[in-house]
C-alpha cells in the first residue's frame, strides 16, 4: 500500500503554463442535483471549478436553473432531459443529490453506455449501480466509483470491518476494471493493482456536502486529461489538505465545506511549492 503525501502527488501534478487557454483545462459534465437537494449541486459546481477545470456545464432540473445562475455563474447549464448528447465533454461525474427515480435510472444507464471514458459515480449513482448490479459489466474502463463505508455495503455486501471492505474494493476493482475510492477517515483507492491510502483530512470533514465536493473535484481532474489513477489520488489529497488548511480559521464543528472549496487555492499553492 502506497500512502498519499506531498511527494507522491508532486511527482505527476502539472502546474499551469503561462501560455494556455481553457481549452486546455477540459469541459466538465456534472449531472447532479433534485428540487429538494441543489445544494448538492451547486457544492459539487463549486468544487469542480475551483479545482482548475476550464469549462463547466451543469445538468440540473429546469425549474431549478436560477439557483446555479445565482450562485455559480460560471457555470454553463443543460437541462435534465431524456437524451444527453456527451460528445463536447471531457469527463462526466454523476449522483450528488440526483433522486434514484426511474429518470435518474435511465441517465445513470445512458451514461454507462454512451461516456466511454473519464466517469465518475457516487451517492445516487452508486445507489442506482447497486439495485442493478448487472450494469457492472457496462461500466466505462477505469470508471471512478467513490462510495463511503454505507453506500460500498449497498454495492458489495455488508462487511463489518474497514480492513474487509478493503480486500472487497480491491478484488472488485480488478473485476471490473474500475477505481474504487472507499471515503472515510483515512480513504482508501484502489485499481485493482495499486492501492493507496490519504494522510490528508479532518472529522471536520463530517458534514453533508464533503463527498459532493470531492466529485466535482475528480471530474475536473479527469477533465485536465489526468489519467484516471491520479485524478483520484490527487483530488482525495487535496480536498483533505484544503480541510485542513481550513483549521487555521475554523474548528473541526464550526467548518462548512463551502469553507473549504475556498481554500482549495492555499491547498494547490502547497503542492506547487
Ligand atoms: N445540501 C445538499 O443538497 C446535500 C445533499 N446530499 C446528498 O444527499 C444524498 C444522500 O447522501 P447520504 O450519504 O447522506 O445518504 P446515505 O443514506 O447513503 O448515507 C448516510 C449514512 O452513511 C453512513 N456513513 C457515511 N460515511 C460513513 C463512514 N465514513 N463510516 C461509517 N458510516 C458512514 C452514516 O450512517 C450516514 O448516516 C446524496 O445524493 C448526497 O449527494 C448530502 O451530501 C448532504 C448535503
Ligand atoms: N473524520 C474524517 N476524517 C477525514 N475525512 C473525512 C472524515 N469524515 C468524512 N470525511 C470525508 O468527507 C467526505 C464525505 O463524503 P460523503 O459521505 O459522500 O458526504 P456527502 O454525501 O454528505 O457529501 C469523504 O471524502 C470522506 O473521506
Ligand atoms: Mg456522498
């Protein structure tokens, strides 16, 4: 097991040349978000732009348009409809505060077959994934599943301790040639060959909202032309280290995740050093 610390990331971070355009920085597709749980969308909006992405473009509920123009104007919209055409984005992240209707069902399902690459699954997403467990075998290479302990027991099985959901992530992850990011205290990634484990992160991070961010955060790695493997150790490492810089000025109780996309720009300076 390899651990996540400053030198490892340092040894594949790409600092920004002086002579790029956002061209160069990838479109990110994120479709999050319902009526009751937009937050989750606008975090994981947030998260994605603050995390170097160049273009955005947000897939929302139509009645709920104004609440992304309002907050993140950076963000370009798409509204959620049956057919997505996928061809101008780099990278697709899929499941905070989506429902798990039968429309949120058929976009999972769509996604799976028509995103080739660079997709990312969490929360509802790995909901869906888990009542339709046949869908595995359709799931894009290298393909980014980030579950916390409840929603891998929903996917694999209930396990009762930490270092057994490990052992299934791994084995799993070689099944499907995918990415397994199992989030906690110390999170854990694995591809199957490799596995790694963060050093980064505080209970602070134990609020609603910090795995929305953590998305956002993948997809626009995948968007910057990461290769999968990195685009998750990077973004778990510093979505952690930016917690933790956030410490300076908040308490582990008081700390809001919007606190700590602000500080993703103190936790990139700290890797560039
Ligand atoms: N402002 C918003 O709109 C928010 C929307 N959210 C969305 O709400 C939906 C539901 O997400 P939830 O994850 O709350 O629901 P779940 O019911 O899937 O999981 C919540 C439960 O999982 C368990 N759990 C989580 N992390 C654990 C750990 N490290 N160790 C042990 N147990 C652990 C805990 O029992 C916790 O109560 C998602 O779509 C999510 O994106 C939440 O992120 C909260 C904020
Ligand atoms: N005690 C902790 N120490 C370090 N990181 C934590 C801690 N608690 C939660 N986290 C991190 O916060 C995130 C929580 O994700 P998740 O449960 O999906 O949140 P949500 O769905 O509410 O956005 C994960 O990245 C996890 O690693
Ligand atoms: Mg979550």
């Amino acid at each position: 097991m390899t651990i996540i610390d400053n030198n490892l990331v340092q040894t594949f971070y790409k600092k920004r040349k002086p002579n790029t355009h956002k061209g160069d920085f990838g479109h990110a597709f994120l479709i999050v978000g319902s009526p009751n749980k937009m937050g989750a969308a606008l975090i994981a909006s947030k998260a994605c732009l603050r995390a170097g992405v160049g273009l955005l473009t947000t897939n929302v509920p139509k009645e709920e348009k104004t609440s992304v123009t309002n907050f993140i104007p950076e963000a370009m919209l798409y509204f959620r409809e049956n057919s997505i055409d996928f061809t101008p984005f780099n990278a697709v992240g899929i499941g905070p505060g989506l429902e798990q209707n039968e429309a949120s069902q058929k976009i999972v399902y769509t996604s799976l077959l028509k995103v080739r690459k660079n997709l990312v699954l969490d929360a509802d997403a790995l909901n869906i994934l888990a009542q339709n467990p046949d869908w595995f075998s359709q799931l894009p290479k290298q393909t980014i599943l980030t579950p916390h302990p409840k929603e891998f027991d929903r996917l694999f099985g209930t396990h009762t301790s930490e270092e057994a959901r490990r052992e299934t992530a791994h084995k799993k992850a070689t099944q499907w040639n995918c990415i397994i990011i199992l989030k906690g205290h110390q999170t854990f990634i694995t591809n199957g060959i490799d596995s790694y484990e963060n050093t980064t992160g505080n209970s602070g991070l134990a609020k609603g909202g910090s795995g929305d961010a953590l998305t956002g955060i993948i997809t626009a790695f995948l968007a910057q032309h990461y290769p999968p493997i990195h685009a998750a150790i990077i973004s778990v490492y510093l979505h952690g280290l930016a917690a933790d810089i956030t410490l300076s000025k908040q308490s582990e109780e008081s700390m809001l995740i919007s606190d700590v996309i602000e500080n993703l720009g103190w936790a990139f300076k700290k890797i560039a050093e």
